[in-house]
C-alpha cells in the first residue's frame, strides 16, 4: 500500500505539468503541396496553425533565396475555439522565366502573444516557378499529337489557359477515328450516356490507339465479352492507386473531398466490367488496359489533376509526366 501510494504521489505532478504542455502545443505546417508556387506579385501561401483555443499568435515571416529577401511580413492570427487554423502570408516575388525554378526558404517563426516564452521556428524549402510549365516544352507536347474530346468543356478551358496543344475531337470523329495521337476524354464526361461509346474505346485500344479518360463521370467497360470477341490477343488488364504511377507522383496529397468517384470490378452472370461508380472508401483510381500485338492502351485515371491546375506547379508537372505515360508505346 506505501509504494502504491509512493506512485500516485509522483505520477500525479507528472500529470499536472505535462498537461498544459499539451494545451501549449504550438505548430506551423504547410498545406498539402505547399512545397512550390508560381511567381507572383502576391500569391497568398497557406499555412496551419496549431495552438491552444482562444489565444493569439504573431506570426513574423520571409521569403528568401540565395541570401537574398524577396519578401517578409508580420501579422497576428486569433483561435477562436478550435485548436487550428489556416492562415494565409502574401508572399511576393519578383518575376520567373517560363520554365525556370528558382530555390527557395521559406523561414516562419511563431510566438504566443501572452507568453513569449512559447515560440517556434520554422524553415521550409520552397520553389517559385516561372508562369508556365508547358509553354518551354511545347514542341514536345505537339509531338504527342493530343486529341481531345470534351463535351463538358472543362478540360479544354485548362489546356488553353496553360497552352497545352490540341485538337478538337468531336464525337462523330471518335467513332471513326483512324489517326495518329493521343486520344485524350476530358474530365467529367459521363461516357454511358454516349450510346456505344464504351465499346468503341476498347476498339481503338485494340486496334493500337492510346487512350487517356481523366475522372469520368460514370463509364461501363464491358472486359469480359470484348477481351473474348476481339481476336486472339487478349489484354492486359490492370487495377491500382496511386502507387501505380509512383515516380509521378511521389509524396503528392490529394484533396479527397473532390475525389467522389472510384473503380470498381463488377462480375455479374459471367460479364466483367470495369466500372465507375460513386464511392469514397473502395474501388481503385487507376485502371490499365493494355493490348502488347496492337501496342494499344486505355488508362482511366480517377484523381483530380484538371481541378486547380493552373494553380499548381507540381500539379501540372505530374500531368506532364502522365500525359508522356499515356502516349508512349508500352514496353512488353
């Protein structure tokens, strides 16, 4: 009974001292992919702050590169009675050459307005890049030869904003189409809703064609009678995430709250499909047809690469590297 009443005794301060540490918690994070921006006169750069409930925060920043200050800034943030919340720091910088990246630090150092006893510093790297990540490599992206089929419209938009080039592939020359280059679907087309259309597209990926379907709104593949039907080499067929295009898209986070969709692989009475249906938690974001005699693919990628991707360097780096995979002739 003495030496439980010896713990009780020491644990019990313990316990009094380490929870208003905990309370005190100060921390400063990046949001998602805050590792690059683009030059600007005043981009503001998000970032989290964590701290006790009600309290304030001064924040004093700068942006430096090579020694050199681009910009700083001071200003006071107030927690109303959550333990986070998002700021945003104006950063500014001078102007970056299309194609040019430009390494960067990011220094942040926090402190409690009531108690300058509890502060944190903060150095991040960060990179500034030019205006454009496709307009240097244009010629490049010319010789992808993209076609591009978008009845909503959204994609298109974005490929001109950013100077992708294309051309315009209306449904009729879809059906029928017998050129060179990379068939590209836009974002959010509901593909089921085009009579024939799935079927069609798993002919073009046989007869040699590569396709590319970014984040349909719903589409039915019908594997099974296609795979039997089309002559005697059959495809490859695979389903994965992110994982699949690892050294795309490395340690990039995607926001989850716009990804609705997923794939799926439905049997039902001796008929496989590949699907695209409304689910959060199961179902995969990438699908490979492959067909090695035809040297034709079809990839159905379900993550959100056209939504904010003017305003994403890294963003449009990976779709860079995507549309490159989507084109290439695969390696048997």
């Amino acid at each position: 009974m003495y030496r439980q009443g010896s713990i009780l005794t020491i644990v019990a301060p313990l316990l009094f001292f380490l929870i208003p540490t905990l309370v005190q918690a100060l921390t400063v994070d990046i949001v998602n992919n805050g590792r690059a921006i683009f030059a600007s006169e005043n981009s503001p750069y998000s970032i989290t702050l964590t701290a006790k409930p009600h309290s304030v925060i001064d924040i004093s920043w700068k942006l430096t590169s090579l020694g050199r200050t681009l910009s700083s800034g001071v200003q006071s943030i107030r927690l109303n009675t959550g333990t986070n919340v998002k700021a945003y720091l104006p950063l500014r910088t001078p102007p970056v050459k299309s194609g040019v990246k430009v390494n960067a630090q990011l220094i942040i150092d926090a402190v409690y307005s009531s108690d300058s006893t509890i502060n944190k510093h903060y150095e991040f790297d960060l990179d500034i890049y030019g205006a454009s990540i496709f307009v240097p490599k244009q010629k490049m992206y010319q010789q992808l030869n993209i076609q591009l089929f978008d009845p909503v419209g959204q994609t298109s938009n974005i490929f001109n904003k950013l100077k992708i080039p294309y051309s315009t592939l209306s449904r009729s020359k879809l059906i029928n189409f017998s050129d060179k280059g990379l068939i590209v679907i836009g974002d959010g087309v509901d593909i089921n809703q085009h009579r024939g259309l799935p079927t069609i597209l798993i002919e073009l990926a046989h007869k040699g064609h590569q396709l590319l379907i970014l984040q349909p709104a719903s589409v039915t593949l019908p594997l099974s009678e296609l795979a039997s039907g089309l002559g005697a080499s059959p495809p490859n067929i695979s389903f994965s995430n992110e994982s699949v295009i690892s050294n795309y898209i490395q340690d990039y986070q995607w926001d989850n709250e716009i990804r609705i969709n997923r794939i799926i692989l439905n049997s039902n009475r001796q008929e496989v499909s590949a699907q695209v249906i409304e689910s959060k938690h199961g179902g995969w974001d990438w699908f490979h047809l492959n067909y090695n005699q035809s040297q034709g693919k079809l990839i159905i990628c379900m993550l959100p690469f056209i939504d904010q991707l003017d305003r994403d360097p890294i963003k449009q780096i990976i779709f860079g590297q995507l549309l490159n995979y989507a084109g290439s002739q695969p390696e048997n």
